[in-house]
C-alpha cells in the first residue's frame, strides 16, 4: 500500500517530516511537488500523510500542490492512508484545507472514497479501532457506515471481525449501521464474532438487536459451528445462552461446509465438536502424505465441559438451562443421563 519512495528532494523532505528543508527547496523544485514516483506511484502528499507530517501536508499545499486528493495506484489517497494510519489530526488537516481553498486548486475531498478494494477511510480506521478517525468520519456526515468492500465487508463487520470492541460500540450507537448486513460469503458481524472468540462484541450485536445467532454462512455453517471449530469455550457458553440452537441437518449432523478441506489438521476440529455432543458424519481425513484417518471410532474423553455439551445437545429452553446451570445436585443426574441416551 506504501510502496518504496523514489529518490528526489521533496519526496525525502515529505518522508522524513523535515519542514525546514521543504522551506528551502520549494520553490526551487516546484516541479516536483505534483510528482507521482515510487512502487505505487504515490504523490509528495501521499508519502507526507503516511508520516502524518501534517505541517509538510500544509506547506505543500501553500506552495501550490493540486495532488492533495490523488489517488496512487491501489486507489488510496492522502485522506484515506491517514485513516489508514490512524492519523486523525491529517485527516482534520485535509478536510480543513479542502473547506478553506478554491475548488480550483483542489480536487473535492471525498470522505468516503473506495479504494480498488472497495475499502473506504471508515473501514480502514474501524478494522484498526482508531476511534477518533471513526468520530470524525461521523462528525462531517460520512455515508460510508452500510457501505461494502469488494469482498462484502461493511465497516460494522470488519471491526467486529477485528475485535474493535469501541468502534463496534460506536457504530451501533450511531443508528446509522445495519447491524446484520452479510458479506459476501454470507457472514455477518455477529459470526465473525463468534468465529473469533469476541464475547463482548457478540454481547453488543445481540443487545442491539442482530438476530442471525443461528444463520449459516454459504457453506452452511452457524456462528455456533464456528465458536466449537475454532474452540471458542466461552463464546459457545455464551451463543448457548443467547439461545442458540444447533441446527442440525436431518441426519442428525453438522453441514459439509466444516469438512471441505480433507487435511489431518480438522482432527481437533472434529474432536471439539464431538464433544459438544453432534453426530459427526464418518469423515475419512488424509495428511499430507495420503495416509488415510478413519475417524468413525475416535473417543472423545471426558472433561468439564460436559455440561455444555448437555445443554447444546438437548436443545433445552433459556430458562431451563439457566436453572440447570444454577442447580448443582442436577448435574450428576443429567450427566448420567447424557452418557446412557
């Protein structure tokens, strides 16, 4: 996204934040301050917003740059690498100067510009968690809250897939998110953020009404399918009580989608979600030097999350398993029961 700067003076000057020196080769290497060189062909203003240089970024534009609002070629532009950066006060310092100069000079600033990737600056600074960019987006009216990537992403679900538990807070509060938007994959925030063990977050969506606690994604696959592959204890503690179920398939089995890729490396996988008590189908693994796995045999042994595996198994109402959790002496008898049925 940065590229390699190629070597001339106002680059150098912009890279390395050095104010004096620009003061003393502006005028002289005018011809340079538009200049679009480097890997990605970034302009003297791009490489100055990648440092946050907001003084060279000023200066620049006093000695007359027009490339304030250029894109380089992956489609970023100054404004955009600062959200990028976390930079706030450039972001402030771009928009300020768009605000305060003939439009002739410069470009219109677009807040909300999407890069090739179709990431705009709110989902840059929401998939690192800077806040303050965030605020500010908020504060000059973005539109970009709903907005997609190419990939599908709204700024919602990349900071709930990123575990940017303020951002998240943020966004919902707003009331201009869409909080059960999928991506292209079918995946919402709410799955990224079981898939990744996100609790709170998981919390928030739930709290501001996301109701996809039990939607599959393309390949079938349920938030809860995702917490027990990627053994996210907690968050399958958690999803169970919210009140989500196992969906299941008719026979009794979890969907295809989990045992697409035949590599050995699923053996935890298929381990974990026996012990939650699912009928996994009779999966043949290969490693990678073909030696075949049957795991149709394999024993799950005995830990404490057997109580788990009850209350997901058996499908029983939020409150039964809030009573049954509370109830002590309960335990030993289900225990037996979930061992002989």
């Amino acid at each position: 996204m940065y590229g390699t700067w190629a070597k001339n003076r106002i680059w150098e000057a912009c890279d390395q934040g050095d104010l004096e020196y620009l003061k003393s080769i502006g005028a002289s290497h005018r011809h340079q301050i538009d200049l679009r060189n480097g890997t990605f062909k970034s302009t003297p203003a791009f490489v100055a917003a990648v440092g946050g240089h907001d003084l060279i970024i000023r200066k620049l534009a006093s000695l007359g740059c027009k490339t304030l609002n250029t894109e380089n070629s992956n489609g970023h532009t100054p404004f955009s690498i600062a959200a990028y950066c976390g930079y706030a006060s450039t972001m402030k310092t771009l928009y300020d100067l768009h605000c305060g100069v003939p439009t002739s000079i410069f470009c219109d600033l677009d807040i909300d510009h999407q890069c090739k990737k179709g990431q705009t600056p709110m989902h840059a600074a929401a998939k690192r968690g800077y806040l303050d960019c965030v605020k500010l987006l908020h504060q000059w009216n973005s539109c970009a809250f709903d907005v997609k990537t190419t990939a599908g992403y709204t700024p919602l679900a990349i900071a709930a897939k990123h575990g940017q538990v303020e951002v998240v807070e943020f966004l919902l509060q707003t009331n201009n998110t869409v909080v059960d938007i999928a991506n292209n994959k079918q995946r919402t925030p709410l799955l990224y953020a079981a898939k990744y063990g996100h609790d709170e977050i998981l919390r928030s969506l739930v709290r501001f009404g996301s109701e996809t606690i039990d939607q599959p994604d393309k390949y079938k696959v349920t938030p809860l399918h995702f917490a027990a592959l990627y053994k996210r204890r907690s968050t399958v503690e958690l999803l169970v009580q919210l009140g989500s179920k196992m969906l299941e398939t008719k026979e009794h089995e979890y969907p295809e989608g989990i045992f697409m890729y035949k590599d050995i490396k699923q053996l935890p996988c298929i381990l974990t979600l026996r012990a939650l008590g699912v009928n996994c189908p009779q999966v043949e693994i290969w490693d990678k030097h073909r030696r075949e796995y049957d795991l149709s045999d394999v024993n799950v042994e005995e830990d404490e999350t057997w109580e788990v595996r009850y209350r997901v198994y058996f499908q029983q109402s939020l409150v039964d398993r809030l009573l049954f959790a509370s109830d002590r002496n309960l335990h030993a008898v289900q225990k037996r029961q979930f061992h002989t049925d």
